[in-house]
C-alpha cells in the first residue's frame, strides 16, 4: 500500500533518507488541504465536532506521527512551523 506524500517524507526522515531539513522545506512548499470554514449551520457545526478520521495529505498525519512517537518534539515543532509557513503563504497568495 503507497501512503500519502506526507506519509512517505515521514519514512522518509523516519528511515534517514531524507533530513528534517529537507522534509521541513518539502512542507513549506507544499498545499495543504484547506482549513475547516466556521459553520454556517447547525448540521456543519455538529459534523466539525466528530471529524472522523485523520484526513489523508493533511497535518493530520504528522500529529499522528508525533502522537505514535515516531517524531520528536522537536522534529515536530520543526515540522508544524514548515505547514505554518506553507498555510500562511497560500493565504497571502489568495488575499
């Protein structure tokens, strides 16, 4: 079974066959799926309370990953701030 982009850079890094660094810069680059909109109903905000599963591609997958124990804190700090980075830079763009 292939997992997600994200999945394999964590492999990858997990593995040692690719740095923090360069996994980090593939998630500043990167777009992330989009964040969930305030509700605009009822219905919307009873579905954003029981997100289900983790969303495959997401940053999801890295707390998962962090959660598990395969990243450290610092990986993961590292990490987050790159998505951050990513999220911000698209939001810019679209403004």
């Amino acid at each position: 079974m292939t997992g997600t982009e994200v999945t394999e850079l964590l492999a990858a890094l997990r593995e040692g066959r690719a740095t923090l660094d360069e996994v980090a810069d593939r998630f500043r680059r990167r777009v992330w799926p989009p964040i969930t909109a305030e509700p605009r109903t009822p219905e919307e905000a009873a579905a954003q309370r029981d997100p289900g599963g983790d969303v495959p591609g997401s940053y999801d997958e890295i707390t998962a990953a962090y959660d598990r124990g395969e990243l450290t804190s610092d990986e993961y700090q590292v990490l987050s701030d790159a998505v951050a980075e990513a999220i911000n830079a698209e939001a810019r763009r679209d403004s």
